[in-house]
C-alpha cells in the first residue's frame, strides 16, 4: 500500500483552503493525467502488449472523453488488468474528511458525517489524505449480488443501538458509494441480474442514489468501468439495453494479432526462471509451436470459439513444457537442458481448462483433441522451415523395417546415439540446429539444441505421414 505524505500540505480543513486546493472530478483528475503521460510519452499500460495502434487509442480517447467505458472481450484478453491500471492515472493523494466512509470532499462533503463534522470543527475539522491505490474497487458480477451489496441497505444493528430508522445515521453504504471519488469496476456485467443493472442506471446518468426510499440524495464522483465477454457468447444474461445506452464507450479487446507477438507476451508472463539449480531453455521452434497451438485452437471447428481461447493457453502450456524438461533434468542429475518436442505430449494437463468443444461434441475427446491440435502445430511449424524431400534419407532408413524409440527421459547424448545409425541425419541435425536457433547452437546447450532438432524432424515427418508412430507413457516409437 502507498505510504501517507511525508509532509502533507493540509491537516485541518483550515490549512487545506489556504493551501488554495481547488476540487475537480475523478473523470476531469484522470483526463489531466493522462494529458501529462501522452505529452511525455510515458506508458500508460505497462505489461500489456499488441493493443498500442487497436485498443489504446480507444481507451485513451474515452478517457479524454470524460466516459465510463465497457471492456468487451473473450476470456485472456487482459480486460481486468488494464482496468486494475486505471489507478495510475488518479492524483498520488487527495484529501478526505478524516473517518468518512465514502470518501467525504473536505470542501464538498457528502455524507452526513462528513457534512456534520464540517459544520461542528469548521476549519478545524481533520483532514486525511487518501492514496490513489484505495481509490479503486472492484466487484465480481454473480447472480446473488443483490442491491443492498452495491448501493447500501438500512443496518439494523445501527437501529438497535438507538439510531432512528428516519435517520441517515442509520444507513450501511455499499461499494458504489463508498467507490466515491474513485473508480469502480463491475467484472463480468452480463452475469449480473437484470433488475441489478437496473438499480445501477441513476448512478450512470445521474450520479446519485436512493436507499430504501430514503429522501437522499449523493451526487456521486465516480468513474464506472465494466468489463464483460460478448453478448451472443454467454447463456448466463445479458446487459440490459438501457444501461449499455449509458456507457459511454465500449472498448474492444482482442487475442495477439501475429504469432510473434503472442511469443512474446507468454515469453514476459509465464514462469521460466526457476532459479540456478537447473537452467532450461526453450528454442525458438518450440516457442512457436507453443503459440500456434493456442492460435489453431481459436479456429478450430471442433471448439466453441465464442467462448474463446484464452492467453492463459499459451502461458500455461509453455510452463509445463520447461517443467517437464526441468523434470528430466533432475532425474538425470544434469544441470541443464533444452525442451524437446518430445515434452509437448504433457500439454493436454494445461490446456484442458482453456478449451471448450462445441456442444455438438463428445465429452472425454478433449485430450485427443489437443494432440491433433498440437500435431497440426509441429507440422505448421515443420513446413515453415523445412520441406519433406529433404530428409528422405531418414524415411529410407525405416523403409528397411528399421524403428527407433524416443522418450522425453532419455538424455541428449542418447537421442544423439540413437540417430547416428540413420545416414546423414547427424550432420543434417547439426547444420540446421544453428539456423533455428543460433544463440543456443553456439552455447553450451548445443548438444540438446541437436537433440531437440532430431526430434522435431522425425515429429515432422510423422506428422506429414512420411513415419508412423506408436506412442506409450514417456516414449514414442518411430517406424514406417
């Protein structure tokens, strides 16, 4: 949590109107910061990647705006986190009545307390500075969120001890109110009950709210943001059309345009740094696998696509891969190792939650399913830097009746040792190892660079029907 200001400018409200604070809008706080990020060119959206020239203008421009904003979306497209980031653009601090509930503006309060404690101290009524890291709520749309949740209810306990029930004194506020002069975000709006978002309209046109018919009225400084998956995708509601009407702006997100750049956002979110007992490396043609994997998921005909494929996938997919190379590593007693293709065969673990089959559909066929993606994938891949006829010298091999066994446990040097029989494929191993990934080819994780190759070559020629394969538990054996 941001620490309190070393020397805040104001302590009682006296000190705060000489000080010549001026109040403005959380919406008018948020456009005049984002003005002084763009002038300087700062980030506004740290982390987040390929939305630079598609969502963030979108999202800038409904900031400078002044709306509330709707993030429409499938699952993993990082809709939570870039409103999470919202907070960086608040003010560090802004001063509150001290002991308010919602927020109190020392020149403007709201609340009954904060109005009461005003007209008793005057100026001398306390101040508290509030970080912009406490400016920010969030609520996860079920349908068991009732009224009383979001906007307040009448608290009895309060009653008993002898408030009346006529009284404001008596009232327990929910998370909008007490989101005043910050920012509130409802996640998954459409699972929200329809008469809920009803209850939420005169918060967006009108900025105030009525509790159990109680003649009050707070003109609430809020900026309302909502995030949700695509109407015709959820069976579990809707957003109601007069409340769509009151947002101002409806940000569309997206998956990784390019292969590349889904790379690179699982390269900078999954875990891969598991210390300096095992190193294990991942080459370039495997990274790629990884990502078309999850990218022909998202057309695959056999998966609900209006469900979506999340980012998620690929994070996930790729950790279990360096896992199973990690776990090789240290049965083996090494220090190091290169993921093979071999690894891939533990995938359907982390991709299991990730898709989801089109009702048409048998239940159980998600794990083979998977494989076939990912054997598309090796063969995508394959074709993009090699051709078949290259390695028919290796199909020759196994025309003579001839198999070999390949295990995600076996060591490099004995996968090395078991394709030395095979003419030529060694040295065509070699000679391709360094075009597709350099950097490892001229380190010392050349020797399981070349043993990751062959086995992304045989993978290939499978997958292209040139072999056939017979797989079991940990090994896979190649023949024709």
């Amino acid at each position: 949590m941001t620490a309190a200001p070393s020397n805040p400018l104001a302590r009682t409200l006296g000190e705060l109107r000489a000080s010549g604070y001026a109040p403005q809008s959380v919406k008018a706080e948020m456009r005049k910061n984002l003005l002084a990020k763009l002038r300087s060119g700062e980030t506004l959206f740290p982390g987040i990647l390929g939305y630079d020239e598609t969502v963030l203008p979108q999202v800038e421009n409904a900031i400078l705006s002044q709306h509330d904003m709707l993030f429409l979306g499938l699952r993993g497209q990082g809709k939570t986190r870039m409103l999470r980031m919202l907070v960086n653009l608040l003010d560090e601090f802004i001063p509150v009545v001290a002991g308010s509930e919602i927020n109190d503006d020392p020149l403007k309060p709201l609340s009954k307390y904060g109005r009461d404690q005003v007209a008793k101290l005057g100026d001398d009524c306390p101040i508290a500075w509030l970080p912009r890291d406490r400016r920010y709520q969030e609520k996860l749309a079920t349908p068991d969120v009732t009224i009383a949740d979001l906007i307040g209810e009448v608290d009895l306990i309060k009653h008993a001890e002898g408030r009346h029930l006529a009284s404001e004194d008596v009232l327990h506020f929910g998370l909008i109110p007490r989101s005043h002069r910050g920012i509130f975000c409802m996640n998954e709006l459409p699972d929200l009950s329809p008469k809920i978002q009803v209850g939420l309209f005169n918060v967006l046109e009108e900025r105030d709210i009525q509790i159990r018919g109680f003649p009050i009225r707070l003109e609430l400084d809020l900026q309302l943001v909502f995030s949700a998956n695509p109407e015709d995708y959820t069976n579990r509601g809707r957003i109601v059309t007069p409340l769509k009407d009151r947002i101002g702006s409806v940000i569309r997100t997206h998956y990784p345009l390019t292969r590349e750049l889904g790379m690179q956002i699982t390269e900078e979110n999954a875990w891969v740094n598991r210390g300096d007992e095992v190193a294990v490396k991942v080459p370039k043609f495997l990274q790629e696998i990884v990502e078309e994997t999850s990218r022909l998921a998202r057309t695959s005909s056999h998966v609900n696509q209006s469900s979506g494929v999340s980012v998620r996938m690929s994070v996930a997919n790729y950790e279990n891969l360096v896992s199973n190379a990690e776990r090789r590593c240290v049965r083996q007693k090494l220090k190091q190792a290169v993921a093979r293709v071999s690894d891939l065969a533990y995938l359907a673990a982390s991709s299991l939650g990730k898709v989801e089959l089109n009702m048409t559909e048998e239940s159980g066929h998600e794990e083979k399913l998977i494989g076939r993606i990912v054997g598309e994938a090796v063969k995508n891949i394959f074709d993009q830097h090699f051709k078949p006829q290259t390695f028919k010298n290796i199909v020759e091999y196994f025309e003579q009746g001839k198999t070999l066994e390949i295990g995600d446990q076996l060591p490099s040097a004995t996968v090395l040792e078991r394709i030395t029989p095979i003419r030529d494929f060694s040295k065509q191993v070699a000679a391709v190892a360094e075009g597709l990934d350099p950097a490892l080819a001229k380190g010392p994780f050349a020797t399981d660079l070349m043993a990751s190759v062959a086995e992304f070559i045989l993978e290939g020629l499978h997958c292209h029907n040139r072999l056939n394969k017979t797989e079991k538990p940990g090994a896979a054996t190649y023949a024709r």
